[in-house]
C-alpha cells in the first residue's frame, strides 16, 4: 500500500520543491495540501510547474485536515515559517511520521534557540543529515524528523570531515552564496528581479545569521570540542543552489595527502555526495533540481588552511531532497528511492 | 531485455539532456558515447551534471563504435552537428533505430534544404511532434527519426491548432525567445555570459533563420494550404526555454469561443501539452526541464487576430525530450515512459 | 543660475533614474525630493547607487513642498503612480515646467483613457517623443509634458518611418521584451527574482496592455491614417531593457531599399538614435543606462513583411531620460545636455 | 590644450570600459585605438556600446602608431594581456604616461611575479590605488602608473584600515565573488552564457590565483609585517562587479566601536570610497558603471573576527576608473575629473 503524504505549506517553494519529488517518488501518494492565506486557491495558479495536480485545491493547515478522520497520512510534511511546526506536530499522533522543514526543532540548545529565534525551545527531533557522523541510525524508524537548514546542510558536508578527522583547528570561517529561492516567495522589495539580477550583496554578517548555531552544532559534534564558526551568506543572483566555502587552520602536521584521504574516506559510501576528482570545483549549476552535493578540498600550505567546497540545491538536498531522504531511511525504504543524483544542466 | 542506446555526439548540450533523460528512463541501458574532438575524456570533466556517467569514457563517432562487433544498440541517436548525420547513419543497419536530432531530415522539400543549409538534401524521416496531426501513426514502429528543430516545435504546437480548424489566415507572424543553450556548446564571443546577461538581441532577422522552412512545412500541412511564416528569433538571458508568439489574422467569424475549442480539442488527449487555464499565461520557468508544453491562445478582437503562445525547455521537448517520446513511440513504449510534466521551478 | 528641479517620486525605479540623470547635468540644481509612505527616510536606504543624495530626506508629495513658499522650483519632475498626477499637477503654476513621467496625460482621445484606465481624462500635453514627426517643435517652451510610455517610446521609434513613408500596411504586430524595472518596485510574488530569473512570459496579451492606445495614437500619426497594432509585452530576464520587434505588409511596391532609405531619412540628424549598419541588429545590453536607441530594419521578401527592430533602456530614454531630453528642449537648452549615447556594457 | 589619450587594446572589456570614461572625461581627447586581431575593424561592431566612436578603426598596435611621428599622444593606456605591457613600454618615451592595466609591473618582488606569472619580471611601477597610505603621494607626476588588479582593488580597500590601524591579526582570509567580465572576452567554453548564468563555482583555489601576491603585498605594507592571505575567487551569474568578504582574528582589545573608528578614519576624506551607514551592507548593483566603493564593517564578538565587504564594477573602478583615477592626479587635475560615483541601478 502506498505511504499518504501531506504536505502542510504547498505553495510555497520549499512545499513546491517537495511535491515536484513527491510526485516522482515511486512509494508516495499524495494526500491533503494545505496553505494558510491561500486556502481554496487551486495548485495550478500558484506553482503552475506542478502540472499533475494543477486541478488540486488548497485546503487550510489544521489537524483536522492533516490527522482527522479519513485522513490516512502516514507522513506529513509542514514547511510552515519558523516557529510554526510545534503548534501543528502535537497536534498529530505518535503514529505518524512528522517531517518539520522549519528550524523549530534543529537546535539540542535552547538557549541557542531562544537567543537566535527569540521564543520558547520546542525541542529536538533526530537531525536528517545522515551523512553525518550517527545521524542515520538516529533516522532509522524514527517518527519525528528536523531536516537541516540548507546553509548547515551545504557547510555541514563540506567540512565535518576536516573535524572529524582531526585535521582542522577549532576556528571555522565560511562564505557562503545563496540562489534567492532561499528567502522565500513572501515579495519584498530586496527581493524584486530588478535588485537581485546583476547583484551580489552581503546579509546577516557578524554572527547573526540563525543557522549558525546549527553549523556550530554540527561541526562542535564532528569535532569533539566546541567549533567557533564566522558566517557570512551573500545572495546571489541565481534562483537555486548555494556554494559554501569553509576553511580552518590545519592543524600541525596535516598534508594534502592527509586532507584528500579524509574526504574520500568520508564520502566512500554516500549515495548523494560527490568528492570531485582532483582539479575540478564544484558549481551549482552541477546540482541543480537534483540531491547531489560536490565537495572539493584543497590544502593552501602558505596559507596554512584547508579550503572545502560544497554545492548544493538549496531546495532540493538543502529542504525539500533532504527531507525525503531522511523520509526514506526512516520508513525503511532505500535511502535513495524518488531522488535523483543528475543536475538539470545547463 | 534493456533497450540498448548509444549517444553519437555526448559533449554537447543536446546529448548531455539526453543523456539525462536516458539514465532516468527505465527500460534503457545506455551504451556507446562518442565525441569527436573530446574522444578519450572522461564524461565527468564535460558533463559534470551526469554524475552516475562521470567515469565514463567517450568514444570516437565512427560505424565500429555505434554498431560494430559485440555493440549491440537497439536505437542510436546522433547530437551531431547539422550536416553530419547521414554519412553516419547510412552506415547503420535498417534494423537499428535510428534518431536524429539534427536537422538533416526534417525536410520534405529538397529545394529548401538546399536554399537554407547550402548542401545536397539527405531525405526525409518521419517527424518526432506527435502531436502533429497523423505524426504519431508515422512514427509507430519507425526505424528513423527526424527530431524536430527548437523553435519549430514550440511553434508548431503553439499555431497548428489554429490552422488545423481553419480559424487562421494564410500569414503567420512569429516572434520567439530562446535561452542560450539553443545556440550550443562551442565558444563564441556574443554568446559570452557577459554578453548575454541583461541583454535581449535579435539574430537571423527577415526569413533566413533556418527554422523558417520546417515552421512553414508544418503550418502549412495542418492548414491544407500554403501558410506563410515571418519568423523572428530573439536570444534571451536564460539558458533554457522557448517562448513563442504567434499570431495572424482570424478569419471571418472566428470568435473567442471558436478559438478557445479548437485549442481544447486539439490538445484534449495529449499527455505533454496543457491549454492553461483562462487568463493564465506561459512561462518558461514553469517547464524547465521538463517535456512539458504551456500553451495559451487569445483572440484579439480589435486587431482581428488570434495570438498563440507556448513555453517549452528548448533541450528537453524541443530536443531531447522529443527525441525520447517519439523513440518510445517507435518501441511501442508508452509514449510518456521516462519524461516528467514538471518544470524544475522556481 | 542653476534651473532648479524637484522630484516627486524619487523612491520608486523612475524617480532613483531621474536622480542619477539630473545629478550628471550640469544646468541642474535638484531641489525637492518626495516619497509618500517613504518621506522622513533617507534616500541613502532607498536609493544606495545614488551616492551623493545619500543624505537627502524625503519629504512628503504636498504642493507645498513643490511649490509652496521659499521652494523655488522651475521644474517639478512627476515620478507617480498613473492616475495621481492632475491632482499635483493642478496645484503647480503656469510657469512652472511640469514634467508628468506618468501615463496621465498622453493620450488625445479621451475614451480611449477611459477604456484602459477606467478613469476620467485629465487632458492632453505635449508628447516627449522628439524624433516623432512635429513633436520636437510642439516641446519648445512647452510648461507641461507627458513623457511616453516606455514600450511606446520603443515601439513608435522602431516603426514610425515605415507609416511616415507610407510602406507598411496598416495592421502593425508588435512582440517586445521588457526588463522587470518597468513593473516597478512595489514588491509583488511574480516579480520576485527567484521567479523572473530564467524565465519568459507573457503578460496583458490580446490588446489589453495599457500601451496600446498610446503606440496606436503615434503610430496613425505617422501614417495619416488608422494603424491597428497587435501588441505581445513580455517579461525578460533582466533588469532593464526593451526589445521591441514590430512588423506589417509591406505596401505593394515596397523594396529592401526603399525601406532602408526611408530609415536613413528618419534618422538622419537624430543624436539619439542610431539606425545601425546593415547586418548588425540591436541588443539592449548596448544601449544600458543611456539614452541611445538602436535600430535596424528588414525587408522579408518572401514573406511580404517590413520588420523593424530597438533596443531601448525602458528607464533611460523609455522613461527618465526621455524626461530630460524634453525638458532641455523646453528650457531652451542643448537637446543632448547631460545625456549619453554610451551605454554600460558589457 | 587636450590631454590625447591612446588606447591600446581597444577591442577587449578594459578597454572598451576605458573608452566609456574617456568619451565622458571632459580634458581628454582620445587618439589611436589599436587591436591586435582586431586590427582594420570598426569599433562598432566590436563595441556597439561605444555609439560616438562606431566609425573608427583600430590600428595595429605598434610603437609607431602609439608614439611615432605626427602621433602626439600625452597617455598611453596598455589593455593588453598580462606579459605584453613591457615590450610596448620601452618603446615610449619618458615623457608619454603610460598607464599599464595588465599585471606586469604591480608587483615588488620578482620572486612572487616568476613563481606566479613564470616570466622574467619586468619591474614595479608606481601603484594605481591612491587610498593605500602613500600611494597617492607616488602617483603625483608620475609618468608610469600600475593600475593594480581588480580583486586586489577591492579587497584591499575593504581591508586595509583592520591592517594600518593595527586591528587584525596577520591571517587575512578572503572569499571574492567576481562578475564574468573579469575573465575577459577571449570565448572559452565555461564563460557561455548558459554555463555561468545560475551558476557559482570557485576557481584557482588554495592560493594558486595571480592576484593572491598583489593582495599580501598592499595588506603587508597596510599592517607594517607579513600578512598572509587565503583567497578564494568565485564566479559568479553577472556581467560586472566583485564583492569581497574579507576576515582575519581581531587582536586582543578590539571593540566593534574600534573597528568603526578606523574605518571612518582611513575613507573620511576619499571622494570614492563609501563607508556604509551602520547597518547597511554593500552590494555590487549599487555600484554598477561607477568609480565608487561601498564598504562595511562589522566585529563578529562570538567568532573574535574582524568581517570588512566591499563592492566595486570590477570593470570601472577595479580596472578602468581605477586608471583614469591615477591617471588624473598623474597629470594634476582633479582625482574626481570624469569619473562618477552614482551607479547603475536597478
């Protein structure tokens, strides 16, 4: 019998995202759509590339529309806004399988949380990055899911096995672009076509961008001490995929032999995750509306650092491909099922 | 038993689609890669998107390699350059399926082949639109196929209706956008990303784009009578899509309404093209990567016209998408095995 | 002295344009600017390319702060949303110049207003299209003026010779691309970069674009006689620009010389526009943020059809720069003061 | 009298950039264009930008035609590729500026030019940065000027005031995203269009890019000690500009107000450097087309880091505003002659 997917949020691009995988997904049937102010609204004249269920009309986010009764849904997706998914998650049994796309439950430290997102901890669910260390027997049969922000996930893959190695001094430094599908489909004026065409541009520098407690969760737990990471995000003017640069010191006695052998051994087995061949650098072009990453690292002895480099989709292996992975290993299904490795290029 | 396909001409941006298409269509086993100038490179250094080919080696495009001892292929497809096609494909036997994605046999008039491409006229293969009336019968068990061009597809589809009812005079306008990838892999100074980005130019001005005859040739036999064509390409910064405009004169008594049921008639039954809804309008974002076709049509009372639009991916229905379908076709596949409806959107 | 302008406006794409134009002339003071839900602000947050007004505050559209007691100004620029400039511009003075960049009074037939504003006519003024024939010298001294719309700014310069010179038919079709500035800046979904970004669409399609009226107005002017115009807008992926491709009948007789000459003619003492050399077409990255026009022409013999092509920037000569050309004829000055034929490319 | 200006290496991005300002730069008259390819073609069709110089024709670019009889030329500009600059040089009399936008004589230490551009090196030139401390000093009367590359531009401007004020340890790391325009025009298969548009990739990672020793030596000389630098370039889906994110520890005792004050101190007087307002981050769009610079700052408390971003046209103030910068206090006027501050935006 096929698994009933709900997805709560379908208009916008991290739902849209999920159902153009849902609807490619061999095991998935989709069950209720929901949106808030676009409830009634038909899918069609709101994500016109989702030409199967354009005829689809959008009920509202309640429990009753997601868990009441003749509502099997045996996964429900909630890509609400930050802060949004406790509300809607207690309100759905123990049964079901609850995939926040949110932040509300990445955090282990909720002081990190309330510093960052100004409100009361939810809590922390299994973290659906299994590539890393632990994290995919953590998802296995797991019931409720955080799938990671799509900068953690982008900078996560590309430097925890510097840390995890050993390899790379506790001081991490990352630049990180991003396509603007990032920010959301809420118009803003920063926003508009005509400001983000032809421009690149900085924001939230200075440690207050809210997934770098995330990153520092992940690389601190690589590492097996506490990872200090400056971020800067900069937007770039490209609707998807991010580009994460991460370097640290290397420690004494690191080699580039030492760096490549760490990577590939970390990579060796991940379905999803490509270390690039010597000399070629990741691009997102490469991964686009796939669930690919491509790494490379480099070691600059002048400079004495390790540089890796991760591309992703933003929406694809950043929300909405990570979250259906992680779906996936934690419905016993091959981690691979409805996801793809080839980038839609050029 | 797989089919076994073999890719003449991998490098480029017609082969790398269809290379992506292949690996996600599930009764094909790809076989041969040829290139010519890049024989003997790795895939992955050229197509860095194709991830599960990147180990593959390219061969060079020669009758040994696409059909020699021990190479079973069931279909070859040649991305070769216009011109090339038939010295290859008269060395393959009449039992292989051969799919060209060239222009080298689109058209049935040996004049305008001549006058357009200035070399003696290869012959004539059925004609990959389906979609086209009587095209879909002429491709059932085919053993050769002519692809149709970029702009002829998008443009066909978006007018033949309109002829076909009788709705529209003899002079057909077309003003048509592409992305860049239309123009094709090998480096040339206008087609820079410097001199793309936040530039739309006209080329190929005035009748002389090669497109014209095969726009002419498909109106024309869905009118029953000969249809002119003024057609006008534009380069667009995108990399993929095709937007058409067509329009002509209506004739006497056409009337929104009339207009409106040719179009829903005419698409009612195909699986890839969708008459949007009322008011709602084409964009090439909508269809990016996908075989899908938006089309819209309008009647312009005050000018006495019908005006036609359609979006399609320019590398995928208006290329590789094609080739696939009408290749299904041929095999007596379901005509949709392996091609999505849904754009890669935002 | 310096002529002293306000601007009313000077938040939004037109107004930021205007500012960088004025503040490159050297007979301007600027004077007043104005916002409406943006006065207090500073123009340094809403305008950061405008590095010398970064200072500057805004104040709010009031006719005191326009014309009120010690604020002289001798041109009041109004940058405003169709439909509020006869309010503001009733309580300006005979003497002072009034520069309306709004659709307000462009149009000489009143129900044609009507019909695509929905509104009561405000009157008629002075039309800021110089190279159309008899406007340069209706400008001269002129105390009010309506700029043109910028796709009918694109579209009379590329085909008024053709009517002038009694060669084309009277049914014009018009297909012309836009950069997304010319939707503005209030932020709306389907603007957003992550939508308009690798996309084509079509907009306002079958003659109920507000620009209509205004091309077929020019256009029946040139011609002596009633011009019906088809006009397709559509939305490219770029900031600025217009692209307008225009085409009708040639009337019998017609030759490829015929319509070269007539072009020649047109624009043989215009310091604006550049009708190219035969073979080059225009692209809109050439003419980026100046006031040139770039325009070529083509007779399709088999076609029967006369197709004439520009390139514009919809904000410099589309829209501000038209502005200041105008006013410097009305002032007395050089027609080119301040202005650039040299666009910013690549 | 004139100032005659030559262009060598007219048909390239520099120097079509340079002829931009040139047209614009009221003492300078501009004399011979030359090419190499290029030579006998009419600018128009390799610049059709350059509307007021589309008639001329470019000369091959020899010491005859740059300084032979009857060839009075005051400047000579050298857009040449890297290594070719001297040869040309030393074939002009002391009394010609020659003002050199290659790499050829910007670095001091021949070591560094060998290791990183593997010819013999040519010898150091007075450096075109003037707000480097000393730098202008050099450049007055000067008759040989080193415009300094574009990336070393502008991070050196964003982080020179952490060095000279003592702020910043000496590990600068640098992650720089550059508009394509900086790779030139020669075509090559990963600058098409439909390669880089949606798409960021790094390149010359690890320390292996040229401009790595410009960028050591200005911050070495800014901090009086060694300063190494990890620098990391990215490609990034535009035509123009570069943002660099430029990080390093800050010392012991360092406050956000510290890092503030030394910022406002070093641009307090410079007419194209723009300290942002607090709280406002640059963005290459608000610096399209002109000489300016936006700058920011910000002290990143949790990571102990020093974060300065700055924006910059890689072409005009990174390259061809940069030069004529220098080149107006070289000749004693006014270092702002010319040259604009106001963008091109949106």
């Amino acid at each position: 019998m096929a698994v009933r997917a709900a997805v709560a949020g379908a208009s916008g691009y991290a739902g849209g995202e999920l159902l153009r995988l849902l609807l490619a997904h061999p095991e998935i049937e989709i069950g209720a759509l929901t949106g808030n102010s676009n409830a009634g609204q038909k899918l069609g004249a709101l994500q016109p590339h989702l030409l199967p269920l354009a005829d689809r009309v959008l009920e509202p986010t309640t429990a009753d529309v997601l868990a009441g009764q003749g509502r099997r849904h045996d996964v429900v997706f909630l890509a609400l806004p930050h802060g949004q998914s406790a509300a809607v998650a207690e309100q759905l049994g123990p049964d079901v399988l609850v995939v926040d796309m949110g932040a509300d439950f990445r955090l282990k430290d909720a002081a990190d949380w309330e510093r960052f997102y100004g409100s009361a901890h939810a809590g922390t669910w299994p973290y659906g990055l299994p590539e890393l260390p632990g994290a995919r027997a953590a998802l296995e049969g797991a019931k409720r899911i955080a799938v990671p922000g799509c900068y953690p996930t982008a900078v996560s893959l590309a430097f925890f096995p510097a840390y995890a190695a050993g390899l790379a001094e506790s001081e991490a430094v990352i630049v990180a672009s991003s396509g603007t599908s990032g920010a959301g489909k809420a118009p803003k004026p920063h926003l508009l076509g005509s400001e983000v065409m032809g421009s690149m541009s900085p924001y939230g520098v200075g440690g207050v961008h809210r997934h770098t407690p995330e990153m520092i969760q992940n690389l601190s737990a690589a590492a097996g001490e506490p990872v200090s990471v400056s971020f800067t995000p900069t937007l770039a003017p490209m609707s998807r995929g991010i580009l994460a640069t991460c370097s640290a010191k290397a420690k004494s006695g690191v080699t580039a032999e030492s760096v490549r052998a760490a990577y590939e051994k970390a990579f060796a087995d991940e379905p999803f995750v490509h270390l690039l061949p010597e000399g070629q650098w990741p691009a997102t072009a490469s991964v686009y509306g796939s669930n690919a990453v491509q790494v490379q690292v480099a070691y600059d002895e002048a400079a004495g650092r390790i540089i890796a480099i991760s591309a992703i989709d933003n929406l694809t292996k950043g929300t909405a491909g990570g979250a259906v992975q992680s779906m996936n290993i934690a419905l016993g299904l091959d981690e691979s099922t409805g996801l793809s490795t080839i980038g839609v290029a050029p």
